[in-house]
C-alpha cells in the first residue's frame, strides 16, 4: 500500500514568498483608503469645508504692518524682566549659592520675565497665549545673549526681544 505526501512549501522558501508578498500587497492597498478617508476623492457636487478652512488665509496675514502693540507690549515685558530677575537672583541669595548662582538665576528670571510680560496682551489676536509665550521666549533668549559679555544689559535686551519677535502677533 502507497501512502501519499502532501508537500507544503516552508514560510521562508522563496516559493512561499511571492504569494504571501502578493496578499501583502492586496492587504495594503486595500486598507490605505480606510486608514486615509480625508484625502479620498470628493464625488461631485459634495463640498468639502476640511480644504477650504486650510487654505483660507486669515484676515489680515496679508497686511501684517507695524505691530499697533508694541507700546503695550514693552512696558509689561520691562516690568516682567525686573521682577522675575529679583525673584530668581533671590532665590539664589536664599540658596547661598556664589555670586554665579546669582548671577544665572537673575538672568534666567529676567528672560522668563519679560517672555511673559511682553505675552499678556493679544495684540491683533492672531497667535494663541502659547504662542506668544514661546516666540516672546524665543526673543528673549536672543536678546539675552550680548549679556553674556556685558551682563547689565539684559534688562534692556531681553524684554525688547521678546517684543520684537511678536510682530505677526
């Protein structure tokens, strides 16, 4: 009596391999258009709102101009510089850290600061509170760096940073 074998091709050998790279294949293509509803061809005659909100330019991007703020933006910028620079280069008197802990932590606080001084008022309300902080932040760290020769000259240089770089704000 004659048994019959069945031979199944191993996963690994190249005969397996080009059917199960083929079902891959099919798999893919037919979940891209599930996974990607949003980029999907729009049937005539629906409109779709998701391309227009993102292509639709705001108001007045076009004509940014001098910022109306920076008045207002200065003096609170100044102030926030003045008092976060007091309140970390005491915190470094409380710490008895040396005259560079000091240093450091009146520098720091300066920058914070005047990054959220030069940030409370929304100016043309194009940019959200975070956004104003970070790019106040951004303009302060830039104005901060001649203090590192001289280092007085932060208490001017920050703050005007952070104002001057809220200008589409």
């Amino acid at each position: 009596m004659r048994t019959a074998t069945v031979r199944i091709a191993a996963p690994t050998s190249p005969r397996a391999a080009c059917p199960r790279s083929i079902l891959v294949a099919v798999a893919l293509l037919l979940a891209i258009p599930i996974a990607l509803p949003a980029q999907m061809a729009v049937p005539i005659g629906v409109r779709s709102t998701f391309d227009e909100q993102l292509a639709r330019p705001l108001p007045d991007s076009n004509d940014l101009g001098p910022d109306p703020d920076h008045g207002k933006r200065l003096m609170p910028a100044v102030v926030g510089g003045l008092v976060g620079g007091i309140a970390l280069g005491g915190i470094g008197v409380a710490t008895e850290g040396g005259i560079g802990v000091v240093l450091v932590g009146a520098m720091l606080g300066t920058i914070l600061g005047s990054a959220h001084g030069a940030a409370i008022p929304p100016g043309r309300e194009l940019c959200s509170p975070s956004q104003r902080l970070g790019m106040g932040l951004g303009g302060a760290f830039l104005g901060a760096l001649p203090a590192l020769v001289f280092p007085p000259i932060i208490l001017a240089t920050a703050p005007m940073g952070s104002v001057m770089f809220m200008k589409r704000c």
